[in-house]
C-alpha cells in the first residue's frame, strides 16, 4: 500500500506538467514579496541591507517567470535565475551561519536550512521539467 503511494507521486513527478505549480508558485510568490511589505529602512535596521536587494531580486525573476509562461524557453531562462537565486541564498545562509562566532546551529537553524534545500530541490525539478519539455517539442518538430 505505501509502496504504490510513492509510486503514484513519482509518476505524478514524472508525467504531470509543471506550469500550473509556475503559476501558482509565482502569484504566491509575488504576494509574498517582502519588497511590497517592508521597505529598505526596515531591512537596515536590522542590519541585513542586502536582503532588501536579494528579495528585489526574486521579485523580478518571479514576474520574469510568471510573465513570460506563455513561452517555455523564455521562462526557463527566469526558472534558471531563479535557480541561481536559490542557490545563492542559501550559500550566503550556510556561509553567514559558518562565519558568525555568534550564531548557533539549532532547531530553527536546521528547520530553516531544510526548508531552503527543499526549496532548491524544488526549482532544480521544475528547471529539468522544463528542459525536457523543450526537448520533446524540439523532437516533434
């Protein structure tokens, strides 16, 4: 019975298209924002200026991806920077934890770290959906 459960969410992963998660992944995603609910003031003061730049960043990707759906190839150039983002963020977040004598790894810690690597696994998924997708329709043509 559990076996055929995760048999059933491979195939789900394997054959199922991944514009539908685009579009609602990208709408949250521009909701969420932090650029449309706090300012550069607010990421300052908590002395994290560069966040405010790094969540620039993702909004823009995130309109690039969400803009630019109608075109596979167009929005895989945005999932890749988005991939890149992602990877980005969560070097900067490994290498501030390593770097700051006074941070120390605990629940949250791993809790956020598991959350940002889930995140990464998620986008390099929708980043080979999408190759592959361009892929088979290069093929058919």
């Amino acid at each position: 019975m559990i076996r055929n459960y995760f048999k059933y969410l491979f195939e789900i992963l394997k054959y199922y298209d991944v514009q539908p998660l685009l579009l609602f992944w990208c709408v949250s995603d521009i909701l969420n924002n932090q650029v449309l609910w706090t300012d550069y003031q607010y990421w300052f003061d908590l002395g994290q200026p560069n966040t405010y730049y790094l969540y620039c960043a993702y909004l823009v990707v995130s309109l690039g991806v969400f803009l630019s759906m109608y075109s596979i190839k167009r929005c895989s150039y945005f999932v890749s920077a988005y991939l890149i983002l992602t990877l980005f963020a969560t070097v900067r977040y490994v290498v501030s934890l390593v770097s700051n004598p006074e941070s120390t790894f605990d629940l949250s810690v791993l809790r956020a770290l598991i959350i940002t690597f889930f995140y990464l696994l998620i986008w390099v998924w929708i980043w080979v959906k999408l190759q592959r997708e361009m892929l088979d329709r290069k093929m058919k043509k």
